[in-house]
C-alpha cells in the first residue's frame, strides 16, 4: 500500500493528503503494514465499520501513535468486497449496499464484470 501511494503522488502529482478508505478490521492492524509509519503520512484514513457495535473508542491509540483518521458517517453492513464484487458479475441486485448513483457508474463502465 505504501508503495501503491508512493506511485499515485509521483504520477499525479498530488497536493495535500490522499484519502485512504479503509474497514475497522484492517485498521486495528495497520501497524503491522509495510512502512506504516511512513504510510500515515502521506494518508488520512476513512475508517468504515467492519463489525456491529463497534467502538471507536479502542482505535485511540492509533490517533496517539499520529495516524490521522475519521469515523464514516455510517451503519455496519455485513457484506464483503467478495461478496459485492461476485453479486456483480452474476447480474444480482446490489440495490441497499451502494448508492444508486455508485452502481449506475459500475454498470455503465462494466466494473468488476469477468472478461
């Protein structure tokens, strides 16, 4: 991932900080990434819910440790990316996951549909 942001700000030439979105469950291990350290300074992170009831709360460390995030302003969904990814290439609905203008652009564009 450190690597991957590396390249999009030599690339694009990027001002400021890149938008990193991520579930709680990868978060709470974030340290253990590859350059970590170096990695919460080029990002801030969107945290998404990955359990029910979870508590913000026990992610304060990382805020201490200077790992700049934010909650999402949303509900725990129990749906994987796998599970999205594969409701997409079988033609299933994906209505009440994504926003309807989310799912527009991924038919429109043919996004994760098998070649």
């Amino acid at each position: 991932t450190y690597l991957t942001i590396q390249e999009l700000y030599k690339r694009y030439k990027i001002d400021g900080k890149i938008s990193f979105i991520i579930g709680t469950d990868a978060f709470k291990e974030i340290r253990s990434w590859y350059e970590a350290d170096k990695l919460k300074t080029l990002v801030d992170f969107i945290v998404f819910p990955r359990e029910e009831d979870f508590n913000h709360e026990s992610l304060g460390h990382l805020k201490v440790r200077g790992f700049n995030f934010r909650m999402a302003g949303m509900k725990f969904q129990d749906v994987s990316s796998t599970e999205f990814r594969e409701r997409i290439q079988a033609g299933k609905s994906v209505a009440g996951i994504i926003p309807p203008v989310v799912a527009e652009y991924i038919i429109q564009n043919g996004l994760y549909r098998e070649e």
